[in-house]
C-alpha cells in the first residue's frame, strides 16, 4: 500500500504542499526575448559575450526610464547619509 506525501502530512498533523508558482521543472528559456530588448542584453550578458548595439540602446533605454521612474528617491538617499541607516 502506497500512501502520497500530502496523505502523510496531513496525517502528521501539517499542511500538504502547494504548487510552486513559476516555470514547469525542466522548462528552459520559456519565451526569449529577441535582440533589442532588455532580457536580450541581460541573455548577452549572462552568457559572458559583448551586447550588439540594438541591445546596448535597450539596455540604455531601461535605465532611462527607470532613473526617471527613481529620481526623486536616489536623489533623497544621496541627500541624507547616502541612503545608509
């Protein structure tokens, strides 16, 4: 007779598992981004080789927006003990 592992915590008195949230075991590179894009420049990055221009102006447009995005709060951390408690 074989029992389940959630058969077992429950009968210890704990919670069964959940489902873990994210990509099926096994799956990789669900949905590459192509060249141009942010996660492409950070595909080049990883993988230790020079970023093509079309992934270098994405990567500066990330930051762009993302220092807009931020300004007020970098500014405020660099205003006050550089952002350190």
């Amino acid at each position: 007779m074989s029992t389940s592992y959630d058969e077992v915590m429950q009968s210890l008195g704990l919670e069964p598992s959940r489902p873990k949230r994210g990509r099926p075991a096994g799956s990789t590179n669900v949905g590459v981004q192509p060249c141009g894009t942010y996660p492409a420049y950070m595909r080049h990055k990883q993988a230790r080789e020079d970023a093509c221009e079309p992934c270098l102006e994405a990567k500066r447009q990330y930051y762009r927006a993302w220092y807009a995005k931020n300004r007020d709060r970098i500014r405020a951390s660099r205003r006050v003990g550089g952002g350190r408690a």
